[in-house]
C-alpha cells in the first residue's frame, strides 16, 4: 500500500513537473553546458568540426583584452549608478503612491507603463527623443540641457543610457515596493506613531526595516538588469561614440556575432555569468540578514 502511494506520488510529479524540467534542460542547461565547452576552444560558430581545443588560450585572450576592460569599467559605473537611481526613485514613488490621493491608480499605471515597452523598440524611441525631439525644443527654449548632443559624446551618452535605464526600470520596481508598503501592519504604525515617532523615524526604524525583503528583490533584479543591459546600449548608441558607452553583454555579443569568435565570446559569457552570480549572490546574502519580521 505505502509503494502503490509512494509510486503514485512519483507518477504525479513527473506528470505535472517533468514537461517543465525537460524544457530546462533542453533549453538552458545543455546549452549552458555545449557554452562551457566552446569557451575552451577557437569555434568560429559555423563549423563544429573547426572547434578545436584550446585550453586557457582565451582567458589569456581575455586579459589582455583592453576593449573587455574598458567595457568592464562602464558596466560597473553604469550598474552602480542604475541600481541606487532606480531603488532610490521607485522607493519615494511608492511612499507617494500609497497615500490616499485620488489619482494614485492613474499615476501606478503611468508610472508602470515604460516597463512594457520592448528594449530594442524602446531604446529607437529614445534616440529619436535625444537626437530629434531635444534638438527642437532646445531650438525653441534655447535651454541648455536640451542643446546637448546626448549620444554625441562619451559622457552625454552613458547618461542617456542611464535615464532610457531608470524611466524602463523604476515602475516595475515601484509596484514591488507599494507591494511591501501596502502589507505593513497598521497596529505597529500606529503604535510607533503613538509613541511620539515622526515621519522620519517611522520611515527610517519601521518602514525600511520591515520592508527588507522588497528591497531584497529590487536590489538582486536591479543589478542583474543592469549589468546584463544590452538591448538599449544596442538600440541607444551602438557601444559608441567609438566603443565608449559598450557593456560587458554587448562586447560579448560583438566578439561572438561580429567577429566570428563564438569560442572566445563565450568564454567572456561565462566569466561574465560568473561574475554577475557572484555580486547577486552577495547582496542577497547581505540583505538578507538585515531582514526583521514584524
């Protein structure tokens, strides 16, 4: 009797959960597996007969390699940067957006919307923004900020990326945070307000603490986004003025589909998979300690 129910068990997990692991393993972990090996050789990705075995030659490639490093470098300002704007704007957009204003439904939804827009798609509407629509007004206003040539030059450039980046991001995690906001419980508010709290403290020793978890989540999506950002670096600027305003993902997908080294693009996919794991492992790990129960 204990086997039959044992064995029916089994049957109503490979029923219900084996489609969904067969297409796991399908589609991310043997492609995952075949990148971990190719990383090791010279494939141009045409001819699998031509992927000879290479060894380490492409982590020594890979060291030396200034574009990657340079690419590196804006990828990490550009995340650093992306990650506070966005948690810190979301943040005060949900305090707002959870007191009893009339137009608070309107204003989510508003604030919600750049989130379904398709990067690629996007990034070209920005760009016609930068180079078209700035240009006009600036002719109109003469104000400074709009004569500026946004993805002119280096700097205008990452900034223009950085605001695509934060207008896409900040609504979806907005919704998150009034997630949390809505769920605290209104006892410890009141108590704490009771107490002689301002809105300050109540913020500050109430609110933030026992939202931890959001900001767990926000945090660990925030960096991903960022440092895996490529369909507005593609779509914005092409990695230019030169390769400037180039991220880690888009390098690697020049390396691979326009230079033909899928062997050396993937061993920087996987060191760059790596890497990413490893910051998101941490700030999960850190911010979840920091995580109190109310």
């Amino acid at each position: 009797m204990h086997s039959r129910r044992k064995g029916s068990e089994w049957l109503q997990q490979i029923v219900f959960t084996g489609p969904g692991q067969l297409f796991f393993f399908v589609i991310v972990l043997v492609p995952f597996l075949l990148g971990f090996y190719y990383s090791f050789t010279d494939w141009n990705g045409l001819d699998l007969d031509k992927a000879n075995w290479t060894g380490l030659s492409n982590i020594q490639k890979i060291m030396t390699d200034d574009k990657l490093w340079a690419s590196l470098w804006f990828t990490i300002r550009f995340a650093v940067v992306t990650v506070i704007t966005v948690n810190v704007l979301a943040f005060l957009l949900a305090v707002l957006l959870v007191q009893p204003l009339k137009t608070r439904k309107a204003l989510r939804t508003v604030f919600f919307m750049p989130n379904v827009i398709g990067g690629i798609l996007l990034g070209f509407i920005w760009q016609f923004i930068f180079t078209k629509g700035f240009n006009t007004v600036g002719e109109l206003t003469n104000i400074p900020f709009f004569q500026l040539p946004w993805l002119g030059t280096d700097t205008t450039a990452f900034w223009g990326i950085v605001i695509v980046f934060v207008w896409q991001t900040a609504g979806y995690m907005m919704v998150i945070y009034i997630a949390a906001l809505a769920g605290l419980p209104k006892d410890l508010l009141e108590a704490a307000r009771i107490d002689g709290a301002g809105y300050w403290d109540l913020l500050k020793s109430v609110m933030i603490p026992l939202i931890m978890p959001a900001i767990t989540i926000c945090l660990f999506l925030t960096i991903s986004n960022a440092f895996k950002t490529f369909d507005l670096n593609l779509s914005l600027t092409k990695g230019g003025p030169g390769t400037s305003t180039q991220s880690l993902a888009y390098n690697i997908y020049a390396e691979a589909l326009n230079n033909n080294r899928y062997g050396l693009g993937t061993a920087k996919a996987m060191l760059f998979f790596f890497c990413v794991s490893l910051i998101t492992i941490t700030q999960v790990w850190i911010t979840k300690r920091k995580e109190v129960e109310a």
